[in-house]
C-alpha cells in the first residue's frame, strides 16, 4: 500500500524556490548592469547558501549531507541499474547527492569572486579594495565564466528532473508539497524532520549579520 511520506521539510522546499528566483533576478540584473539590485540580490543567496551548508549539518535527515553523499562506487552502481528497477531513494539518490554538492560549490564561488570583482568603471565588489585592480579583473573573468558553468548545471538538472518524470518518478511535487508517495518497506527507516522554522531563526540571524557586514555601508554609498 503506497503513503504519502514527508521527505522534504520547509526550509529545504522554500530554500529551492528562493534559489531560482535569485538565479533569475542574478541573471537578468547582471545583463541590465543593475548593479545595486544584482549585490543586493546576492548577499539574500549569501544568507540562503550558509543556511542550507547549517542545515546540511543539524537539519532533517533528508537535508543532512550525511544522508545523500555516497562513494563514487555507489553512484556508479546506481546508474548501472535498471531506471525501472531502481529502489526508491527517501531524498536525493547517490548521483542527485553529488549534483547538490557541485550545485552549491559553484554558488559559493560565484558569490565568493562576486565580493571581489570589478565592472572597471563605477561599481566593484564590496571587498575589490583588498586586491590589486588587475587581480579583481582576473575574478571578475573567473565570476562571469562560472556564472556560465552554473547555468549549464541548471540545464542538466532541469533534464534529469524531466527524465525521471519521462520515467514515473515526479520529482517536481514533492519539492511543492514536501510530500512523496511510495510504498514503504523495510528498507526505508522512518524519517526525522525538523521545523523549517529553525532554519527560518537561523536564516534571520545570518541575514542580519550579512547586513550589518556589507549592506549597511552599501546602503549608505547608494543613497
């Protein structure tokens, strides 16, 4: 008998869908040259990224990267598999783990080099005066390439999603509704979820740092 079982908490659905948005609004601020929009856009990725990395660590099982990181023998095992065959993995399977891992490595570097780049005219990143000049032009080549890069990885998971679809496995719902519906065996061991509300708490916390850090003295100079 299949049940519908809670494998995605809040925080994970919501941090998801905040991610796409601010992929496009990086995206489309970025080739309008809204500078001022594109930093301040960032620094709400900045809060999500070091949330979701907290939340990787104390989060719900399904959130925890102990859950989802498997050796490369794994992953190869699971592709070796019959797509019809395959047992349904509570979460992300062994090779949907790596693509959270590089996911989130190349946010992170994009953010990291965004602190430091340059337009070579009127705006730089909020530590560009840390570096020499033809430094911050070094990774502000590396920030629009990555950018590239990320945006390949996006396509890849948006095919797989629609492969897995093509193959009766929505992967789209559960990440709306938080919910799965599959039919339990002994192989799947009931799930911990935690509230979203903590990470909501810890997300605050983080933000508010990061404006304190860097938008306040953005905010001051803008206006």
């Amino acid at each position: 008998m299949k049940k519908n079982i809670l494998i995605w908490d809040g925080f994970i659905r919501s941090f998801h869908w905040l991610v796409v948005f601010c992929f496009a609004g990086l995206w489309y601020t970025g080739k309008q040259s809204l500078f001022n929009w594109h930093f301040l856009i960032a620094f709400l990725l900045m809060s999500l990224i070091i949330t979701r990395l907290i939340w990787g660590f104390i989060g719900s099982d399904t959130a925890k990267f102990s859950h989802f990181i498997s050796s490369p023998g794994k992953v190869f095992k699971y592709f070796k598999k019959d797509t019809k065959r395959k047992k349904i993995i509570l979460g992300h399977n062994p090779a949907g783990g790596y693509m959270v891992i590089a996911m989130l490595a190349i946010i992170i570097l994009q953010l990291v080099t965004g602190l430091f780049s340059t337009d070579d005219t009127f705006t730089d990143g909020p530590l560009q005066y840390l570096i020499g000049h033809d430094l911050s032009l070094f990774i502000t080549k590396v920030h629009s390439i990555n950018f590239d890069v990320l945006l390949f990885f996006i396509a890849v998971h948006i095919f797989a999603v629609m492969i897995y679809q093509i193959n009766k496995h929505n992967l789209l719902m559960p990440m709306l509704t938080g919910k799965q519906r599959i039919e339990l065996n002994d192989d799947h061991k009931k799930l911990r979820m935690k509230s979203g509300l903590i990470a909501l708490f810890i997300l605050c916390v983080i933000a508010v740092g990061i404006y304190f850090v860097f938008v306040k003295e953005l905010l001051a100079y803008w206006l």
